[in-house]
C-alpha cells in the first residue's frame, strides 16, 4: 500500500550567527507534522563535523487541532576559527503502519571568532617585577596552586569524556501510552469516513499486535492469530476475558485483511473500542 501522508516539515536554528571559541550554542529543531506521525529524536553524534555536542533535550509536544509541534535542542560547541559549516542531521519519523522514513536539516555556517585580548593591555612586554604577595612569603601556596590546578585538570577531564561519550539517550515511550496514542491517531486519520475500511484494519492490527510485543515479549508482528493466542495463554497475568477480547479482535482484523470482509463503520468503531479496552484492561498488570 503507498504511503500518501504529508511530508513533515523541518525548521532548524541556531541562537546566533556568530560565537567566540568556546561558546555555547543552541541548535532548535522544529518538526511540524500530522498528530498520527511519530517522530523519533535525533541519533545525536559526539561532534557533527567541527562542533562538538555538548548536551540534548526533548521537549514535550505541542499540539493544535490540526498538527504536532516535535521540539528538540542542542548545545553544540566549536573550537576553531573561521566559518564552520554545521552539516544537515538526520530526523527518522514513522508513519500509522510503523514505517520509517527520515528528513535532513539544512546546512548552516556559523563563524567563529578568536577570543579579543584585554582592552587594557597595550601589547607591550615588560620587565619581570619582584615577587610579590603570598606567594613570596611561604612554600605552601605553591602546594595550594598545584593541588587547585589538579582539581581544575580532573574536572576538565570529566567534562571532555562527557562530550565525547554524548548525551544519554531520551526513556523509551512505555507500550501502553503508545499503543493508546497511536489508536487516538489512528482515529484522526478519517479513513473511516473515506471508506477506507481495509487500511483502517491493517493499523489498528499493527497497533494491537506491537503492543503484544513491546509489553508482553510475545512474537506477533509475523505470527498468525492462533500462534498469537498460544503464547499469550501463557500469560498468567492475562485474564480469560481479556484473552477472550483479544481474539475477536485479532480475528475480525483476519477478516477484513485476508478474507475480504467489509464490515461498516459503527462495525469499525466497536473494534476500536475493543482495542482500546484490552490496553487499558491489561496496562496496570504489565505495570507490576
């Protein structure tokens, strides 16, 4: 079946055009897309070319009544001078049958500029004057240099293997708030109304059978419904009536996608409605 869902659209900025060695600079990507459209977060790299990340973050979705605002950030660092080209960076979303596909930010060029000299400094050298101070009166604040300059090359190595090792990855969505916001997008996609009765089964299949998978570790994307109900007979924290559900369910969707039964929309609703029930009926278990 071909995929007809809008593309999603990219909007990617940098705070500033123009940062000294050093600087901080935050990277914001906005992915305008359809609320059914599931976009995952950026695989951040250690450094994308001559800018180093500094560290990520999500943030939580925006939505209206027509579209979904996916917002991330990132503080992006560079240490060479001149104009830096900061290359494009793959964003993976996947579509209602689970599907990936992925988009590419712009390139952008940020330039980079030495650090200014002391403006009261008037670059002459001078004479070597005698010492003054602390310093000149006892040993021991040598000792306290030293021991103050190994504290600031062990925290300095502990930030440098931050950088390199990258930010931690965001927690994965726990299956019963997807499967649950992937059926309310499912009902979004206004198949129903179009007659599009087949397409309509196919993902609410998809959505219940991940769901199996993800929350109860049993193999159900490539079984058949009778090979599905065996392992989750198994399940001792399934009761009888939710087993019962379920297999109507899997069977109506059977129906519809291999035996070309159409049934009507009320029909639809009312499978929907089953799927929505065995994942609120069994998320609680799977919880404990």
């Amino acid at each position: 079946m071909t995929d007809t869902s809008p593309t999603p659209q990219v909007d990617v900025q940098l705070s500033t055009g123009t940062a000294r060695l050093g600087d901080l600079i935050a990277m914001d990507i906005q992915v305008h897309h359809p609320l059914f459209l599931q976009i995952d977060p950026p695989d951040w790299p250690k450094a994308l070319a001559t800018f180093e990340v500094h560290d990520s973050t999500a943030f939580p979705i925006q939505t209206n009544a027509t579209e979904a605002i996916t917002h991330f950030q990132a503080q992006l660092q560079n240490f060479s001078t001149g104009p830096q080209l900061l290359p494009g960076l793959d964003i993976s979303y996947k579509d209602l049958m689970g599907h990936t596909h992925t988009l590419k930010t712009s390139t952008l060029t940020v330039v980079i500029q030495d650090v200014p000299a002391d403006p009261k400094s008037n670059g002459d050298i001078r004479g070597i004057r005698g010492v003054v101070g602390p310093i000149g009166w006892s040993p021991w604040w040598w000792l306290l240099v030293v021991i103050l300059l190994s504290a600031l090359g062990v925290l300095f190595w502990r930030t440098r293997q931050r950088v390199i090792q990258g930010p931690p990855p965001p927690p994965p969505e726990p299956a019963d708030i997807k499967a649950l916001r992937r059926l309310d997008e499912l009902s979004a996609t206004g198949w129903l109304e179009a007659g599009k009765i087949k397409e309509f089964y196919s993902g609410l299949s998809d959505i219940v059978r991940t769901y199996l998978e993800e929350a109860f570790q049993a193999q159900a994307l490539e079984r058949t419904t009778a090979e599905i109900m065996r392992q989750m007979r198994k399940k001792s924290e399934v009761t009888s009536a939710a087993l019962n559900e379920l297999q109507t369910l899997l069977e109506s969707c059977d129906l519809v996608k291999f035996a070309k039964f159409r049934p009507d929309a009320e029909e639809a609703l009312k499978d929907h409605a089953s799927a929505e029930r065995f994942v609120e009926a069994t998320r609680e278990r799977i919880a404990s």
